[in-house]
C-alpha cells in the first residue's frame, strides 16, 4: 500500500498544529539524569557562581531555548550568578536576548548577577583558554566591558572558580566541552542536547565524565516541572507525544499492509 | 624546502603540544596558551581563504550562468550584504539585527521543522520488519518514539515497572545504545592517535597536497 508523502505531511501538520492550541498536561515522568542535574544546582548556596554556555541558534531554538529559560530561572531564583558564552555565532543575538530577558524576570543586575562574554571563534581553543583564564580569550565581554570591571567577575578566573558547568548545545562543540573543559580541567559538567544528539552522550554520563544529561525538550519540560513552572516545554511535549503516536501508526500501516501484500503474491 | 619546511614545523609542534599536558610547569602552560592563541590567527586566514573561495566559485556560476545561478546571485548579495552592515554598523546596529531576527532566524527554524515531516514520510517507508533484524530495529524505534514521550507512560503505566515503554526505552539508551557507542568512540579515538602520529612523524603527508606525494 503507498501513501502519497502528501497525506503524511497532512497528517502532521494537523497534529502538530492542534495540540499547540489546547494544553493536554499528559504526565512527565522525570528522569535520573535530569534531577541530577536539577538537585546538584538546588544544592548550591546563593552567591556561588555558575557558567551556562548556551550553543543554540534558530534552527534548534525550539528545542533548547525552553531548557535554557528552565535552567535560568532555577538559577536566578537560586541567586546563584551566572557566566554564559555562545560559542556558534548564528545563536549569539537570541542568546544574549534570552539571558536578558529572564534575568530581568528576576530582577537580576548585569555585571553584579550574571556575565555575558560573548562569542569567540574556534570554541574548542576556546573552551581550553578558558580553563586557564577568562581573560585570555574574553579579555572584554559582550557588551565591551573590562571583566575586571564586573563586580561578580572579582576572584573568578577559571573553570575552578565555578561550582558547575551546565553546557547547552546543539552542536558538536559539546565534545570540546567534554574532552577539554571535564577532561583536561575537571570541571564537574552537565550536559543539554537535542533529542537527535541525546544518545551519543549516555556512555559519558555513565562513566561520569558528565554528571547529568537533559535530552531535547523532554529533557526540558522534566526540568520544568522541577523547578515547577510549566511553560513551552512542557506544552510542546503535548505536541511531541501526539506526532510520535501518529508516526508509530503510520509505521504499524506500512507494515500490515506490507504482510498483506506479500501473503497475497503467495497465493497468486 | 617547501616539502621539508611544513613537515618540520608539525613534528615540533604536534611533539610540544603532546609532550606539554604532562609538563605541570609555568613555561609549558605560557607556550601553550601562546600557540593556542597562534591558532586562533591561523584560523581567521583559513576562514578568509574560505570566504575567497565561495565569492570565486558562485562568482563563475554566475559568469557562465551555470544551472541555479540565480540562488548563486542571492548567496553572494546576501554575503556581502550582511557583512558590510555588520562592519559599518557593528553587529549591534537596528538593520543589522533586524535582517537577522526576520530574515535568517525563520529561515534557518523553517529549514530544521521540514525536517519532522520528512522523518515521518522515511519512517512509514523505511520501517518494514522484512527481516529478523530489521524488526528488531523497527521494535526499538518504536519503544524509544513512545517511552521519550508522556504518551508511552499513558499507553504502557498500567504494566509492572521493567515492562513500561520508558523503562524499556532507558534500557535501550544506558546498556546496548552505551556499549555500540563505546566501541564506536574508542575505535575513533585509537584512530585519532595513530593518525596523529602518522602525521606528527611524517609518513601521512596527503595533508600537504600535491606536494606532499613522494
């Protein structure tokens, strides 16, 4: 039996357009490697600083902005401070927007809560920079400002100076995080990737070169519900639940009438 | 000389930049951190190089009007376009930032949903339990498809816990997904470094080109 691709792409488009409009609430059940991450930030004492280097741009924002805004608003309501970078130029401006926004829900201060350094090509030389200092790679941050010259900078060097790395990414910079950032400077690391990329990463979350994994937006809409406030990713996880449903039936379609068809050749 | 010079400066180099992460030493972190800046500068020439070579070949598929000339015609206008905006105006300027929220940010989200409707239309086609391990496969796809999303807990809640479709699916990802994916990793890393080493000492040298044949 041969469906006209149309009628699939029909299909889709229905289900993932209704469910964006009515909220269901289908139940999330979170993970062990998501409430690692979760009770490890919720341990620390306010005041300690943080870095979220977010790697997303607009092609995979759908994916990893709610779990930026999830884990920005754990931290700032923590009032723990935040460093962030953005190592892949095409996400900088959404990025800087983000950490504008929801420090801002928080009434947070720049330079006195949180530190935008901004981009720097080759994050890999980066990443490995910045473990000795980060004034070798961002001498100057985002905004053009002296890190010296940042309150929350005094006495912050190096990935020694940070209680956590909590790294989201959408692409394979993540490795250089790995390797470099938790491999040559032992800085404790967690990791937030798509779904497509989540399990490339399980085998070093389970030789704990990562302590903690938040896949795509279940990932995020776990984290969420955590931090107990529901918002896109907990929303699209309706759309995402109802779109897998409807892919699986297409598959079970495909396959009955795949035995269908072969059981009548034979009896021709 | 111009095969023996490039050869040189790898095998010193490679040999320092293995040799240094086991020297704990002030002068070794110094040089490193000097040549890791040395890359950086060595990368915005490849990146220069990179932006010669896409103006030239767009350049000719215009020149001769090859076949798509005209996406060349759009690739070029938006090249120098954008960058001239950004070096006149910073990056921070209204026009700058207006092309990119309403001009590459749909574009590029818009690229990446196709992508669901195109997964859907491969899975209906390529998901046939043909044979033995192609329905393993087709099994797996589908437990993973519904134990990564709340419905697999709707549909599978009611059974004993190891039979549910999430915890199914967390097996699949933490022990065979895990072992392959291991395999996979100390195989690629082992290459790494014996391809390092061919290099470092010389004997791969496709690197530098035609020049670089014996």
């Amino acid at each position: 039996m041969k469906i006209d691709r149309r009628w699939i792409y029909l299909a889709i488009g229905i289900v993932v357009f209704i469910p964006m409009l009515v909220y269901l609430g289908f139940p999330i059940r979170v993970t062990k490697e998501v409430r690692s991450v979760y009770e490890r930030i919720d341990s620390l004492p306010p005041g300690t600083v943080v870095m979220v280097p977010m790697e997303y741009d607009p092609a995979t924002m759908a994916e990893l902005q709610p779990l930026a805004y999830a884990v920005l608003r754990h931290c700032f309501s923590k009032d723990l401070k935040v460093i962030t970078t953005s190592l892949q130029i095409e996400g900088v401006t959404i990025i800087k927007e983000d950490l504008e926004m929801i420090a801002a829900e928080y009434g947070k201060k720049y330079g006195i809560d949180y530190v935008f350094l901004g981009y720097k090509p080759y994050p890999g030389i980066v990443i490995l920079n910045m473990g000795e200092n980060f004034r070798k790679p961002f001498p100057r941050d985002y905004y053009g400002n002296e890190l010296d010259s940042l309150p929350m900078m005094k006495g912050v060097y190096n990935y020694s100076s940070c209680a956590l790395i909590l790294n989201i990414n959408a692409t394979s910079g993540v490795d250089y995080w790995i390797n470099y950032a938790n491999g040559r400077y032992k800085a404790p690391l967690a990791i937030g990737v798509t779904g497509v990329m989540v399990s490339d990463y399980y085998t070093f979350l389970s030789s704990g070169q990562i302590f903690g994994l938040i896949g795509g937006l279940k990932g995020a809409a776990e984290y969420e519900k955590l931090i107990n406030h529901v918002d896109l990713a907990c929303r699209a996880m309706d759309v995402q639940s109802i779109a897998h449903s409807v892919i699986v039936l297409f598959i079970v379609i495909g396959n009955i009438a795949f035995f269908a068809t072969k059981k009548r050749k034979k009896s021709i | 000389m111009k095969r023996e010079l490039p050869l040189m400066i790898v095998l010193i180099f490679g040999t320092f930049m293995a040799f240094q992460y086991f020297v704990p030493h002030r002068i070794s972190s110094d040089l490193y951190q000097e040549f890791n800046n040395w890359t950086i500068i060595i990368g915005i020439f490849a990146m220069v190089v990179g932006i010669g070579s896409l103006i030239s070949l767009h350049y000719n598929r215009i020149k001769f009007k090859k076949p798509g000339w005209g996406y060349s015609t759009v690739t070029i206008v938006c090249l120098i376009g954008m960058m001239s905006i950004g070096l006149i105006g910073g990056t921070e300027n209204d026009l700058f930032l207006k092309l990119y929220r309403h001009g590459l940010a749909p574009v590029t989200s818009t690229m990446f949903s196709l992508l669901a409707f195109f997964i859907a239309s491969a899975a209906y086609r390529a998901f046939r339990a043909r044979t033995i391990l192609a329905t393993l496969l087709l099994l797996a796809a589908v437990v993973v498809m519904l134990g990564r999303v709340p419905i697999g807990e709707i549909l599978t809640g009611w059974l004993p816990r190891p039979l549910q479709f999430s915890e199914i699916s967390n097996f699949l990802l933490y022990v065979p997904n895990t072992a392959a994916k291991r395999a996979i990793f100390i195989g690629v890393g082992l290459g790494v470094a014996a391809m390092s080493l061919k290099i470092i000492l010389g004997i791969e040298r496709t690197w530098l080109g035609g020049e670089g044949r014996k």
